[in-house]
C-alpha cells in the first residue's frame, strides 16, 4: 500500500487508464473497434482537465516541452484550418470533421500532460510502460487463442482460425494488431534486460516477448515485419555504440542479470523464425511462412494498389479547381468521401498500371500523404518537421545519457517508434486505439526531461487554468460527438441486424414453407388417389388426410406469422438506420441501407398512405430527414450530373391522381419509393463513396423508365400524361447513362479482385439495346459501340495484368447482329461488326500472340470463343 501510495492519483489514474483501454468496449455494441476506446479516452481526459482544474494551487507553473510538441501543435491547427475546406466543398461532412479535428487537439494537450507528469520521475514512465507490457502480453494470447481456436477471450466464438483477419483481439485489423505488438515487444526487452527489474518482472517479460512476437509473425504485416528488424538494427548499433562508455554499464553487460534474458530473446526471435519458415506446430504446419511474406513487399501488384491509394491523397492536394487545398487541404477526414473520384481520374491517365490495381480505399494507407491531402503543406510540414524532431531529439540525447537503464530504455523507444513510423507509411495505425494511446505515451516521454534538457516557460495560475478551460470544453463537446458516434454505430449494427432478419424471414416464406407445403400436398394427393376398399383402411387414409391437412393450415399460419415478422423486422431497421443517421449524419453506412428499404416491397408499399401520397413526394415524413432536396457545395467533388437531388413524379401524380384507380395510385407510390432510393443513395454520398451504388442508381432508373413505359401503354389517348411521361423519361435515360458512366470511369477493371465486375460493359450495353425503341436503332448502336470501346480498352489493360476476355459481349454482339440483320437492317449489321472489330483490334492481336507464347492459358476456352466470334465479324 505504502508503494502504491507514492504515486499522485493523476499517475494512478492514468496507469488504470493504459491498462482498461485496450479492452473497453461492449462486444455487442461493436462495429468498428476503435470507436468505443475514442470515447473512452476523450471522456477521461476530460475528467483529467477538470481535476487538474481543482487542484490548482501554485501561482505560477513551469511547463516543459520540445519543438516536437511545438510541431505537433501546429499540426492540431493545421486540421482546424482545414474545416475551412470543409465547408466551403461539403458542409454536410463538416460535423464529422470537426469532430475529428477537436479530438486531434485533445490529443496534443494529452500529450503535454504526459511530458510533465510522467517525465517528472523515473518511476512514473517505468510503471506505465509496464502497464502497457501487460497489455501487450493479454493481446498477445488472445491473439493465439484468435488463431488457434477461433476463439477470444471477450468476444468468444470468433470465426474460421485458418483466415488472417481472425486475428483481431481487441484493436481489430490484424496489421494493427502487429503494429502493437511491434511496439510493446521492445518494451518487453527493456524490462528484460533491465537492471532496477527483478526476477519476476525478467520472466515475465521474456514469456511476453515470445508471445507478442509469435503473434506479431501471424499477423502477416510486411511492413511490421521490415520495421521490426530495421528498428532491431538500429537499437543494437546506438545501444553498443553507447552503452560501452561506461564502466559500470560493462559490468552489468557481463552479469548473468543480462546475459541470460539477453540470450533468451535472441534464441526466442531466432527459433520463431525458424519456426515460421517450415511446417511446425508454431505456425500451424505451415499456414503461415513468414519467408513469402517478405517476398510479398516486391510484389509489382501489391505496390501498384498501395500507390493507387497514396497517389489518391495527393490528388486530392493538387486538384486544380481547389487551390485551397494547397495550403489548408481538403479536410481532416475528407479522404474516404473523394478518393474514389480522385482514383478514377488517375486510372485513366495510367489504365495500365492502375486499371487491376483498384480496391475499397477508405484510408489512404499511408497517413503522411493522406495529412498532405486533407491538411494541406501546412499539416504536412508538421508532421514532418515532427519526424525529423523526433530523429534529432534521439541523435543529441542518446549520447549523453549516463544511466543504463535510461539508455537501454531510450534506445528502445527508437525501435518502437521505427515501427511506427514505417508503418505508417503503408498502413494508418495512428487512427486506432491503443496503437494511439501507446506510441503517445512513448513519443510524450521520450522528450520529458528524463532523458535530456528541455525547454521551459512559465505560465501564471490564471493562464494556465483558462487553458484548462478552454479544453475541459472543448472535452465536453468532442465527448457528446463520440457518444453520437458510438450511438450511430450501435444502431446501425442493430438496424443491419434487423435488415438481415428480412431476408431470412422472406427464405422461410418464399422457399422453406412453400416447398414443405408442396410435400404436403402431394402427399394429401397420393392417400387420394389410393385405391382403398376396406373401410377401416379407408377410416385410416381419411384420418391420414386430416392430419397432413391440418399441417397445412399450420405451415400456413407459421407463413402469416413470419410474414408480419418480416415487416417488423422492415419497420424496426429503417426505424434504427434513421436513428443511426440522427446521431451522426455523416455515418453513410446507415443511409445506404436505409435507401434500400426505401424502396423495398412490398413492406414500403404496404405502410404508404395512398390517400395523401403527396406528402412523400414532398419529404415530409421522417424517413426523408436526411435526403437531400439540393446539393451546396462543390459538384466536381461529387458524382451527380446536377445540383438539385430530390426528384419526383409529382406532376403525374397530379395529372392521375383523380382516376380513382387503386393499381395506379400503387403504380405510381412504386416508382417514387424507387426515386427515394435513388434520391438517399446519391444524398449519401455527400459522406460515403460506395461503388456498387453507381451501378445500383444506374439500374433503378431503368427500372423506373420501364414502369413509365407501362403507364404509357395504359394512358395511349391522353396527350397530357403523355407529355408529362415523355418528360420523365427523358430524364430517367439520361440519369441511367450518366450513372453507368460514372461506374465505369470510377472502376473501369478490377475484376481481379471484384469479380462481379467483369461483366459490367456487356450488362450496360445489354440495357442500352432494350432502349432501342426509346432511341431508334441507329442511336442505340452508336452507344453500344462506344460502350464497346471502353470495354476493348478496359479488357486490353486487364489481359496485361490478369484477364480480360470480352466472349459475353461478343456473345452478345453475334446475337444482335444476327438480330439487325433478320429486320433487313444491314447497313447498321455491318457498321456493328465493323466497329466491334476496329475496337477490339489490339486485344485480339494480343491474345494471338499471347496463346502462341502461352498454349496451356488457363482461360485459353474463353479466348479462343472471343477469337472465333471476332473473326466471324470480322
């Protein structure tokens, strides 16, 4: 108690702190793990500012600190000044944003708090890294448990072990789940080889170091796996260089205190590599050979797709229409709303380098071009004025420290943060906690004055407590923004629960019930179609009926019941989504599934008020809350063809609503409810850039534009609804075209990796024909040859890098010149098949060349089917 004691109750309280947060979060409340640990952290310091608050007693305070908080000091300014981008491109992102940017400046108070309060003492940092060795050792296993057994320890059941992404713990990712072990395993070293620990510290540490870098190897992380063993060099060329000035230190090097750990832990490293290089029960008989990994980093693919992402944020900072950005950025979490116009910019000026390189890019996966792109050269200097601080800081201080324990420790810290710094350069491992918490804590100490002189000033009690206020503030307002977070993330987690039940509700309905009542039924025939006599066999057969019948009156009651369990299940998902949007407007997530059921039949359709449909059409119901009528803001940011979003069909209504025709009213309810789906997904992307949406808004516009047709046919002898409809359609072609066109330049290939995209041209040229009527054939041919086009030059990219065989769309071509030919249309047969074969020319003479070189290609079928049919054209 009495050395429990000599710690201040803010060291105390903090220690706690490092030791919960890895850990606090409800399991069922998860979707992305680190949200609940932000909240948990901002509500903390929080409470820390305020005793700090009360507990002022001094009249003046003497604050340490180095350039290096100086510059990361700017860097909080910096993603302040980028609000300003925020709001003059996309204000609706500005809540997320500046939530983001807040908390970043809590961050950097944090860690002023950290240098002056743990730097004070020795014993301070040397608690809490302990603290954060624990941890790591509790991660570390329930990371084997991950692998081995599909198991964790706060989740439990977890998933198939054989998969990487098993591998999560607590922090989630498993490239951030290495990254932490990264960091705690030299921390485990020091506590080895350290002179003030005792016996029980050593094995522990030793046991902890085997652990985390057991787990560290199944993580599969290339980068952590380089910038562990660069950070290993750079620990023992400064540690032997320093540490041999001292005689004392010599004498401690050759006590058995030291050499023994020290010898454990290189034949720890040494005998978990070997161990990970052949089959063996370390890395469950050879899952994972940590040798292919690191052949992996010269993988041209897998640089290609980083670069892809990395050349997004930087984009981002030169586009031409916003200067701005320059300087002050795009905005402090901007990247996951416009890399993925940014990317297709780049696909076309390099298709082959970038065409097969595409993937869902929320981050950039390198934190230093993304800061260029959000925060501007401002936020980059910052950062990179901090990287370099951080490097000279280490270079003056380390041959100046006496005490061992110090060095070894400052040396160390070195290769923590090598770890960090690296990977950040291919992941982003500052977003999440703990990595956060953990490379603070080391960053904040490691220029405290425990390890060299650091610069002072003075600050009165007032200043100092209006500073205190400032934050405690600013506290409370990015504490109520994580708690609507975390709200938004709980209920959509609970909504998408709910979103699922319908589909397994609609399986019981429209498969599993029907099929069993079917065997009931032909069951039921086969008794009656028995040739029976005797009357007790006849009693029998009557009785065998009856029961089968009644079965089939249960089944049938069970298909009632689960139909009203399905529209509960609707009603409670839309009733959470909005909820979700409520609490965070820029939680895109939500609003793409609520546009789903916006539109999703026959539930929507079943609680719609047909007597007052106006007041959907006019967004005056709650599902619309967060449906844009009119975008403000800047539109070459965003993929829509016009300012205004909400669209409708109120002057047909107006036209039709008086013929007191319920299928109509229905009809007409159907294609608004498919409108409102277009209109929330493109509202949507004001903070969620999702591909598939592009090809889903492009789809319902046609199917819109069938339903028009279908009112058409019904109302042939009205000119008025006739014009009306024509109008309509006219829009509902062009919005169909633009959207498919803006798919096919945001994702022109890819296949390799989304494989349901390989099909996209001939799906677009596919309806494009349905529009012939609409367009004449002549039109409808000119746009499927320019279709054609994009694909030949698409499909010629891919060949280089992975696969592109156009033999559906020449399937399709074959079909449709025979068809233009049978309607005596031959000029427009041969202008097909001449342009088809001008387009695909390079890809066919590739693909000769190609299977000469290659015989045992194996899509050579499917090449050879193109081949055959282009030569037919031909």
């Amino acid at each position: 108690m009495e050395k429990v004691n000599k710690y201040p109750k803010d060291i105390l309280s903090m220690g706690l702190f490092f030791l919960v947060l890895p850990f606090l979060m409800i399991p069922s409340w998860v979707y992305e793990y680190s949200t609940q640990k932000h909240l948990v952290f901002t509500v903390f310091y929080t409470i820390m500012f305020f005793y700090y608050l009360l507990k002022m007693q001094k009249e003046k305070y003497e604050i340490n600190y180095s350039l290096n908080h100086i510059y990361f000091s700017f860097f909080g300014l910096s993603t302040v000044l980028s609000l300003i981008s925020v709001i003059l491109q996309n204000k609706y992102y500005f809540r997320y944003s500046f939530e983001v940017s807040m908390y970043t400046l809590i961050i950097v108070f944090v860690s002023y708090i950290l240098s002056n309060r743990f730097g004070k003492k020795f014993d301070y940092i040397e608690s809490a890294l302990f603290i954060f060795l624990i941890t790591g050792f509790i991660i570390g296993f329930d990371g084997l448990l991950n692998k081995f057994f599909g198991f964790d320890l706060f989740f439990g059941k977890y998933g198939d072990p054989s998969q990487r992404i098993t591998l999560r713990t607590t922090i989630g990712n498993p490239n951030f789940v290495s990254d932490y072990m990264g960091q705690m395993i030299p921390i485990g070293i020091y506590f080895a080889l350290s002179r003030r620990s005792n016996l029980y510290k050593k094995i522990f540490a030793v046991i902890s170091v085997f652990i985390m870098f057991w787990v560290l190897l199944f993580a599969q992380t290339r980068s952590i796996y380089l910038s562990f063993f660069l950070g290993m060099i750079i620990f023992a060329v400064f540690f032997t260089v320093t540490v041999l000035k001292n005689k004392d230190n010599i004498n401690y090097l050759k006590s058995k205190s030291f050499i023994i750990p020290l010898i454990l832990i290189i034949i720890i490293i040494s005998f978990l590599l070997i161990m990970f290089n052949i089959p063996s029960p370390f890395n469950k008989g050879g899952e994972v050979v940590a040798s292919k990994r690191f052949e992996a980093m010269a993988s041209v693919s897998s640089w290609d797709e980083r670069t892809l992402s990395w050349l997004a944020a930087v984009e981002q900072f030169k586009d031409p229409n916003h200067i701005e950005n320059r300087i002050i950025g795009g905005g402090i979490g901007t990247y996951p709303v416009y890399a993925v116009r940014y990317m297709g910019d780049i696909q076309a000026r390099n298709p082959e380098k970038f065409y097969y390189a595409w993937n869902n890019f929320k981050r950039a996966h390198n934190d230093y071009l993304q800061v260029l792109g959000e925060t501007g050269i401002i936020g980059f200097i910052s950062i990179i004025l901090l990287l370099l601080g951080l490097v000279t800081v280490y270079l003056k201080r380390v041959f100046k420290i006496e005490d061992f324990d110090k060095l070894l420790l400052f040396n160390l810290f070195a290769w923590s943060l090598t770890i960090v710094a690296v990977h950040s350069f291919t992941e982003f491992p500052m977003h999440l906690h703990p990595n956060i918490m953990s490379a603070l804590f080391i960053i904040s100490v490691a220029v405290s004055e425990q390890f060299g002189e650091t610069r002072k000033f003075k600050l009165s009690k007032n200043t100092l407590r209006n500073i205190f206020i400032v934050f405690l503030v600013l506290g409370i307002i990015v504490s109520y923004l994580k708690i609507q977070s975390t709200a938004a993330e709980v209920y959509f987690k609970i909504g998408n629960t709910e979103y699922m039940k319908i589909d397994a509700y609609e399986n019981v309905v429209k498969n599993q019930i029907p099929n069993i009542i079917s065997q009931i039924d032909d069951k039921i025939n086969e008794y009656k179609n028995l040739k029976v006599t005797n009357p007790l066999d006849l009693q029998k057969v009557s009785n065998e009926i009856k029961k089968l019948e009644e079965q089939r009156q249960k089944y049938l009651a069970a298909k009632s019941d689960y139909e009203n369990k399905a529209f509960e299940s609707y009603k409670k998902a839309k009733e959470y989504f909005i909820k979700s949007l409520n609490a965070n407007p820029a939680f895109g997530k939500s609003g793409f599934y609520l546009a789903q059921l916006l539109a999703k039949t026959p539930y929507r359709l079943m609680e719609l008020d047909y007597n007052n449909l106006e007041k959907y059409m006019e967004m005056k119901t709650t599902e619309y809350t967060h449906m844009l009528y009119e975008y403000e803001g800047a539109l070459d940011l965003m993929p829509f063809n016009r300012k205004k979003i909400r669209d409708d069909i109120k002057g047909l209504y107006e036209l039709l609503k008086n013929e007191n025709n319920t299928q109509l009213l229905q009809a007409l309810a159907y294609i608004q409810s498919i409108q409102d789906e277009i209109d929330q997904l493109e509202s949507n992307y004001v903070s969620f850039n999702e591909k598939n949406a592009y090809r889903l808004i492009s789809k319902l516009n046609v199917l819109i534009f069938q339903n028009l047709n279908n009112i058409e046919n019904y109302f042939s002898n009205n000119e008025e609804v006739i014009k009306e409809i024509n109008i309509l359609k006219e829009r509902y072609y062009n919005d169909f075209v633009h959207w498919y066109e803006k798919a096919i330049y945001i994702l022109p290939g890819g296949w390799n990796r989304f494989p349901e995209w390989e099909d996209v041209y001939t799906e677009y040229m596919k309806i494009m024909f349905n529009f012939n009527e609409y367009l004449g054939y002549e039109k409808t041919i000119d746009n499927i040859l320019e279709i054609s086009k994009k694909e030949a030059n698409a499909d010629y990219y891919m060949a280089k890098k992975f696969r592109g065989i156009p033999d559906k769309s020449f399937e399709f071509f074959e079909d449709l010149y025979f068809h233009l030919k049978s309607l005596k249309l031959e000029e427009l047969a041969n202008k097909l098949s001449s342009g088809v074969v001008e387009n695909y020319k390079d890809l066919y003479n590739y693909y000769l060349e190609y299977l000469k070189k290659y015989p045992d290609y194996t899509y050579r079928n499917r090449v050879e089917t193109f081949i055959k049919t282009y030569e037919f054209l031909k």
